[in-house]
C-alpha cells in the first residue's frame, strides 16, 4: 500500500457540487481510500489567464495502484465529475492532479512527481498542509513550503471556505471503502 496526495480544484458550475462528486466517486473507486480531507480554499485563477475563482482542496489516500494507474483512475473520476475537454490553463469544471505518492520520483510524459509545480502554488501548499504537513518534497516539509510561500508570495489570494459539506460526510462514510 502507498499514501498519496491529491489536488482538486474547480471553477466552473457548481464547484461545491464538483468537489463532492468528485470526493465520492474517488472514494468508491476500488484500490482508492480516503484517508484524509484538507479544507476548501477560494483561490485566485494562477497563470494570470481571466477566469473565476476556484475552489482546491487536497486528499490523502491509500492505494495498492502504480502510479500510472493512479493517474488513468483520477482521470476517470475527472469524467465521472463532469469535466470537459477544454484549452489548458482555462477553466475547468473538475482537475484532479496527483501530488505527492510516498517518496516517488518518475518523469514520464504522463506524470510527473513530485508535481513539478507544488512548491510555487499556496493553492496547493495551503489544503496540502492541512493533511500531510510533515511530508517531505524538495529537501523541506510541506508545512515550511506553505509558510515560505505564504511570506514570498502573499499577492497569491488564498482563503479557507466554510463549506458545509453533508455530501462529503456521506462520500467519507468508511462502510463504503470495506473490501
Ligand atoms: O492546476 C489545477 C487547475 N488550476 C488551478 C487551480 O486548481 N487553482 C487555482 N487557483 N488556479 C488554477 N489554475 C489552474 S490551470
């Protein structure tokens, strides 16, 4: 078994809606098991293309996949949540990105890990540090990225959400994970 990170984040429709879909299909995915939930952040669109805001939040999960497996699930899930094939740095209904999976280093033209981006995106650092803050990528814990980033780069808007999620609880119920 390895744990892995994943990213999620949505900015068209409904993005709460999005985000639980998403949650829930992962959850029910054989070999996909949740293990832990960051909060939801509002966070300005990155790359300085004019899109709305999104929603990000990070998981950790457990899971017998290989990597490539891992990412030909998530991007199932993607499907399953309503994703559109649209222009790449746009807007997006649903973006699953694997972040992080234990100490696993691979470049192919697929995937890439550690992502290649992580330590420059707070929406990223932000959720990540809520659920695996003592990880280590790039010679640092992930908790010491968040707050390096959030010092160098306090323009990158990224806020904690309220959000009542009764859809997550239900996608978290351990009873569907059992084998
Ligand atoms: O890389 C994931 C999709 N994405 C995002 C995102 O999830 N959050 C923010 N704030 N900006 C983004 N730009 C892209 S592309």
């Amino acid at each position: 078994m390895t744990e892995a990170c994943l990213g999620l984040g949505t900015n068209l429709g409904d993005r709460e809606a999005q985000l639980c879909n998403a949650l829930a299909a992962l959850n029910a995915t054989p070999g996909i098991r949740i293990l832990a939930v960051s909060r939801v952040f509002r966070t300005a669109p990155w790359g300085g293309i004019a899109q709305p805001d999104f929603l990000n939040l990070c998981v950790r999960i457990e899971t017998p996949l290989a990597p490539l497996d891992l990412l030909a699930a998530c991007k199932a899930v993607e499907q399953h949540a309503g994703r559109q094939p649209r222009e790449r740095w746009g807007p997006r209904e649903i973006d699953i990105d694997i972040l992080l999976m234990d100490g696993a280093e691979m470049t192919t033209p697929e995937l890439t890990l550690p992502h290649p981006r992580l330590t420059e995106r707070r929406f990223v650092l932000e959720p990540l540090a809520d659920i695996a803050p003592d990880w280590v990528t790039g010679g640092q814990t992930v908790s010491a990225h968040a707050a390096a980033l959030r010092t160098a780069d306090p323009a990158q808007a990224c806020v904690a959400q309220e959000i009542a999620f009764d859809g997550l609880i239900q996608a978290l119920n351990p009873s569907r994970n059992r084998p």
